[in-house]
C-alpha cells in the first residue's frame, strides 16, 4: 500500500504545506509520463528495426569481420592519392556555391510572397508555404536522383538539387524573419503613396538584406556537407570517388585522404561563414 | 528641412567600395562554378521522366498492367510503404536516442565551464570530425554489425551525435549558476543540486534538441537504404533508376504527409518546451 501511495506521489503529486499553513500545488510532473512513452517506443523501436545489443557487442567486438574490419582497410593510408581529390573538391565546392546562389536568390521573392505582413492574398501565402513544405520533406539525394535522370550525370543535377533544397530552407527561414519585422517604416512610405514592392524595398529591404545574407552563408555551410554524398548517385562531386573508395576493396586506403579533405574543406568554410555571420548579426 | 534631410544623408557611411569588392568576388566565384558544369541540355528521357512522375503521383495507379495502389499503399506487408515508413521512422526514433544519449557525456565534457577553454578545444574538434563524415560511410561502415535497419540505426545515432553534442554544448554552456550557489546556501547536497539546480535547466532544452534532430534524422533515414541500412530509400531510389513511376509514386505518397505532419508536430512539441 505503502509503494503504491509513492508511485501514486510520482505522478500525482500531493500539495505542500508550507511553514505559514498554506497549500502548495507542485508543478504537474511530466517527465515519468515520457519516460514510459520513451520506454515503449523504443520496444517498438528495437523490434521494428531488429536492433539488438547482444549483437551490437558481440560484432562490434569480432574484430575480423565487424566494423573494425573496414576500418583497418583504410591502413595504411594511400596519402600519395591526394592529387586525384584535389578536382573533385572542387567541384563539390562549385557545385555548392552555384546551387547556394541560385535557391537563395529564388528564396527571396518566394518569402515576399510566403509572408503574411507583406502578400495580403491568403492564397498565395499558403500555397507558396504549402509548396515550401513540400520541397522540404525530401532530402537533397532523391532530388539529385531525379535531376540525374532528367538531365546528363554530372555536376549538373546536383547543383539543381542543391538549388531546391536551399530554395526550401532558406525561403522558409527568411520569411519567418519577415513576419518578426517592425512594419511601421514599412506603412509610413506606402501612406505616402508608393506602390507596395517599392516600400518594401526602402523600408525593409535594409533590414532583411543583412538576414537574407545570413541565411543564405548558413544553407552554404549545411550545403557543402550534403554535395559531398551527390556523388553516391552520380550527381557530381567528391561522393563519386569516396563511393568508389569504399566499396572497391583494392582502393579502400584511399577513404582517409578522401575525408580528411572534405573535413578541411568543410571547416575552412564553416569558420569563413561564422565570421561573416558574426559581423553581419 | 530637405536641407536636414540632405545632410544626415550625406553622412551615411559609403560602402561603394566594399559592396563592389564583394559583388566583383561573388561574380568570380559564380564563373568559376559555372565553369564546373557542362550543360547538355536535357537528356532523351528526362521529358518522360518528368511527365511520368506528375502523372502517376497524381494518380498512382495509371497504369493498369502495374497497379501499385493496393499491392503497395494500402498494405501492411514488408516490402510496402506503410511498413517502410514504420520502418524508417523507428530507424530515426531509435538512432536519435542513442545518439542523444551519448551525446550527454559527450557534451559535458566539451562545454567550457566545465572542463576549461583548453580541453574543451579536443571535444570540439572530434565532434567537427563526426559531424564531416557524409551518413553513408556509417551506414557501409555498420553494415558489418549487422545488414539492413540495424545498420541505420547505428549510423544515424553515430551522426546525430555532432550536432547534437553541438547544441546541448550551447545549453551547458548557458547554465545559471547563481541556482547552484542559491541551493548551496541552503545546505543542499550535490544529489540535490544536479536535481533541482542543474536538470531542470538542461531537461527541456535537451528534449527539444532531440526533437529537433529527429526530424532531421527522418529525413537522413529514407536514403540510407540506398548503402542498404534499410528504410524506404532502396525502394524510392530503386524504383527512380528502373522507371518504375507507379512505386515511386507512392513511396512519396508516403513519405511527405509522414514528414509534413513530424515537421508540424515538432515545431509545436519545441514551441512548448522552450
């Protein structure tokens, strides 16, 4: 009975009396409700996916054919191949850079129109917020599979799909942004008789330019990580050798050299895009 | 009063010269991307390829020789969507909490006012090192735990952690510690200050990390099928390499209300928590 009145005191909690003899309601607790939520799911979870720790340890600890088995592959690394990487990062980063400018400039005109202070018409506003969701459930790489069918392999697909995938994000981001903005400069110029675009553009684009550039550094940064899997389906980049890398057993030596590029490149990019962020926040 | 206006004007800082700078450097780097890709115009298939997808995602079952409806959307069988989205959504429930559990240690001893602005520079570090390795090289690398959803769960958990252990540095690094020295005053134990000072503060943050990162990871779910980590990827990837319209069709059928309906459960859950 004893226990029960203390799980009971888990999840209902009983009030307080403080010293002066008042009640004291404590907060409704939550966290035990997510912990058995968190304990079911992850049954589920683990029979779904036939995950299991027994197996987990003792592959992960066979070290002939688990895990480990790749990673000794790598060595001893094969550092006279950089030269073949240096291309191919290239154009991981061109393709990044191409297809960062192209969705941003494409975000801002769709977060003109996504935003409720500024597009009036509650259908336009949703249907270019619909779409934007849309373009978002799908990850770069089914959109770099499709633009691989429709046009040549080639670095050619994965800037288009670099360019949607940013259009989606950074579209959204801006006109979230937008709608936080203080509209009373905004109001002030179109009292005065100017069309709407052209107030937007006095009075608000100061503001949002600085954000818009923001955003669109950040989706540069997530960017050049993703562009280095496009390869996988033949849509450009470094992917393509790193693919070749690992599954070619003769050239698995070679997966090292490969990463520790794209980690400088990606770093080197990161601390660029960092710092202009800083100076324009 | 023009005049007044004129002048403040006139002493608005000019950035001519920089603006010019940066629009000459953003020019070069357009031209020198440009000159990456070689533009062939579409390829002999691409009309169809394009013509055939609207047309079967608008309605599945347009061709009558393959009707893909009921064998593939409407079924609970292991090769169908509905499954394949279980699937998938498991893969990313599961492998975010792994991750995000070992991402508290992790996190912990990277964070500055914890471990000092030196030590916390080789956490940094190894979670930059995570967070650059593309989710494929965890899924091949996995793969010989064990084939298929286990493999993805793995690799999902193990690239979750960078970004996580990134944001829950963030969190640590924000803790009031004016409560820990609140609770000492009152002659609390150190038991008593990680649960009244320290964890109500970390709780919700971290929960809404999580939250955050597994909609992201649902999404890194469906194409790890394609290193064969399972989910639905093999089956969409698959079926857009041998043209099979209808599978494609429903496969995003099922894969965008599921991750439209994450994406706005989520943003309410985090809206709630923090």
């Amino acid at each position: 009975m004893k226990r029960l009145a203390k799980l009971k005191e888990i999840f209902i909690p009983s009030p307080i009396i403080t010293g002066a003899g008042t009640e004291v309601l404590p907060p409704k607790p939550i966290l035990p409700y997510i912990l058995i939520g968190f304990t079911l799911m992850t049954f589920i979870a683990a029979q779904v996916t036939d995950f299991s720790l027994v197996v987990l340890f003792t592959r992960l600890f066979n070290f002939q054919l688990g895990p480990w088995g790749i990673v000794k592959r790598f060595f001893p690394v094969d550092w006279a191949y950089w030269t073949y990487v240096i291309d191919p990062i290239f154009e991981t980063v061109q393709m990044s850079f191409l297809g960062t400018l192209i969705g941003s400039l494409l975000a801002l005109p769709a977060a003109y129109l996504a935003s409720q202070n500024l597009t009036k018409n509650k259908w336009v506003v949703n249907g270019v917020r619909t779409l934007l969701a849309v373009l978002r459930t799908l990850p770069i790489l089914i959109y770099a599979v499709f633009f691989r069918l429709v046009f040549f392999l080639g670095a050619l697909p994965g800037t288009i799909a670099i360019a949607v995938f940013t259009f989606s994000i950074v579209a959204k981001m801006l006109y979230e942004r937008i709608e936080t903005l203080d509209m009373q400069a905004y109001h002030a110029i179109e009292s005065t008789g100017a069309t709407k675009l052209k107030s937007f553009l006095s009075a608000l684009m100061p503001e949002v330019r600085p954000i818009f550039y923001s955003l669109s550094l950040y989706a540069f940064e997530i960017n050049i990580r993703y562009a280095a899997i496009l390869g996988y389906v033949g849509a450009g980049g470094i992917g393509f050798i790193l693919d070749n890398a690992m599954k070619n057993l003769s050239h698995n030596d070679r997966t090292i050299v490969i990463l520790l590029f794209i980690f400088v490149t990606v770093v080197i990019i990161e601390n660029t895009s960092r710092l202009l962020r800083r100076r324009l926040a | 009063m023009t005049e007044n206006v004129q002048k403040t004007l006139n002493q608005e800082p000019k950035h001519w010269i920089r603006n010019s700078l940066i629009l000459l450097f953003l020019i070069a780097m357009t031209w020198w991307s440009a000159s990456a890709i070689n533009f062939q115009g579409v390829n002999e298939q691409g009309t169809v390829v394009v013509r055939n997808i609207a047309r079967y995602f608008v309605w599945p079952d347009s061709n009558p020789d393959n009707p893909v409806l009921a064998k593939y959307l409407f079924s609970f069988e292991r090769f169908a969507i509905p499954y394949l989205m279980l699937e998938t959504i498991m893969i990313a429930f599961i492998g975010t909490l792994i991750g995000a559990i070992i991402s508290i240690p992790f996190a912990f001893l990277s964070s500055k006012n914890i471990v000092g602005e030196k030590r916390s520079l080789i956490g940094a570090t190894v979670i930059t090192m995570i967070r650059t390795v593309p989710i494929f090289i965890w899924g091949i690398v996995f793969i010989r735990v064990q084939g298929g959803p286990m493999a993805g769960v793995l690799a999902i958990a193990i690239s979750s952690i960078g970004m996580i252990s990134k944001l829950y540095i963030e969190v640590i690094e924000d803790i009031d510690k004016g409560i820990l020295e609140a609770l000492d005053s009152t002659g609390a134990t150190a038991l008593q200050k990680i649960r009244y000072g320290i964890l109500p503060q970390l709780t919700a943050n971290f929960l809404s990390v999580g939250i955050y990162r597994f909609e992201i990871n649902v999404r890194n779910a469906t194409i790890l099928g394609l290193v064969g980590a399972g989910g639905i990827g093999f089956t969409l990837i698959d079926a857009l390499g041998s043209f099979n319209f209808g599978i494609v069709a429903v496969a995003l059928w099922g894969i965008i209300p599921v991750v439209l309906i994450i994406e706005y459960v989520s943003t309410k859950l985090r809206a709630k928590l923090t």
